[in-house]
C-alpha cells in the first residue's frame, strides 16, 4: 500500500499479513530471537562499541 506524501516523499505499508507453515503471524511482535544481548548501555556508548553488532557478526561468521 503505498501514499504519495504532500512534501514528495513516499510512505509504503505492507497490506498483507505473511504466516509460517503453522498459519502464525508475526505481525506487531516480529520474530522472537534466540539469542539475547544488551544494546546501547552507558558502558557501550563510553566505549563506543555496539556489542549486538558484534555478537551477530560473529554468529554469521560462526565464530562462536
């Protein structure tokens, strides 16, 4: 679904609903994760580091 906005720009929004193979949708919640990491600490900006970043990198690379 897509608008056409006074200022030019666009807004699109999906108009449909998409379910897993058991007909759930993840609609508003999304997609729970399995793996849990604390982002945008005072410790993390200190350093400025994004540990979720890192953490999920390394799961692609499987370095853990």
């Amino acid at each position: 679904m897509q608008r056409n906005l006074p200022n030019g720009m666009t807004a699109i929004l999906p108009n449909e609903e998409f379910l897993n193979r058991s007909g759930r949708t993840y609609d508003g919640t999304g997609i729970p994760s399995h793996l849990t990491e604390p982002v945008f600490t005072k410790e993390e900006f200190a350093k400025k580091r994004d540990s979720a970043f890192d953490r999920a990198v390394s799961v692609l690379r499987n370095d853990v």
